[in-house]
C-alpha cells in the first residue's frame, strides 16, 4: 500500500458523517469535497461507547480537559 493511499483512508468520503448523497458534512454542517478532510473526522466503523460506558469515562475525560485547558472554563 502506497503512504497516498493510506491518506485517502482519512477523507471526508470515508468519515461516518459524510452524507454522500448530498457532497455535505453532517459534523460541520457544511458542504464538502469528498477528498476534503477536517479535524473532526471519525472513522465509520468506530462503535460509539454506551451511556454506561460514557459515565465510566467521565472522570479520566474531565481530568483530561484539565489537564489541557486548566481548572477554570471559559
């Protein structure tokens, strides 16, 4: 597999928000370009976690967001 081939892995026509049907970004909102590609790109076979699973994580993804933001919100 060429490195060209693995970066078109990461485009917006294989991210599961593509709607293909009508070339838009159902993340963004926005009409798109198949070969576009954007930070919130998300692969199509990932399983979203569960609502027990989402609680679990809570604690690790708020000290997370800690960590990079500090303790205050804007």
């Amino acid at each position: 597999m060429s490195v060209n081939a693995k970066e078109n892995d990461y485009t917006c026509k294989t991210c599961k928000y593509w709607d293909d049907d009508g070339c838009f970004c159902m993340h963004n909102g926005m009409n798109a370009w198949s070969e576009d590609t954007c930070d919130n790109w998300t692969d199509p076979d990932e399983v979203e976690p569960t609502e027990d699973e989402k609680r679990a994580n809570a604690g690790c993804d708020e000290a997370h967001r800690i960590m990079v933001e500090g303790r205050e919100r804007l």
